[in-house]
C-alpha cells in the first residue's frame, strides 16, 4: 500500500465517521434534504478523493466540489434573507 492509498482511506473513513455522528445527533433539528447542488458538490468531493492518484484529476475535482458548495451556501443564505 502506497501512502496515496492511505491517505484515501483515511478521507473515506473520516467523511463516513462525520456523516454517522450527523445522522445520529442530527435528529434532533427538522430534517433538510440535501439540495441537487449540495450533492454535487459531494459527489465530486468523493470523486476527487476516488481518483487522487493523478493529482491535477483528483485536485480538480475536490476544487469542483469545493465552488459547488460555496454556490450552494450563497444562495440558501440568501434565500433566508
């Protein structure tokens, strides 16, 4: 195993471990789905941990993700306004 591997496998777990704890404490709040934008965004931020072994691919995907989701927090916040 390569330390790209690892370090993959540690983002896997990490984002798994983040997404039980929400669906566990989250309850407690009124559930939101998530919107069509916000699930891009993390689609294409597993995508770009799924193929980090070429870096530009994986970078460029996390960076897709990343802006996706900042779109998406713009536009709610200013929907709530």
């Amino acid at each position: 195993m390569n330390s790209q591997f690892v370090y993959i496998l540690i983002g896997i777990v990490v984002l798994i471990i983040i997404a039980l704890l929400v669906l566990i404490f989250g309850k407690q709040k009124k559930e939101k789905p998530f919107t069509i934008l916000a699930s891009l965004a993390f689609a294409f931020v597993l995508a770009g941990l799924l193929f980090g072994e070429e870096r530009w691919l994986g970078y460029g995907l996390m960076g897709i993700g990343v802006i996706l989701a900042v779109i998406d927090i713009v536009m709610k916040a200013r929907r709530s306004k």
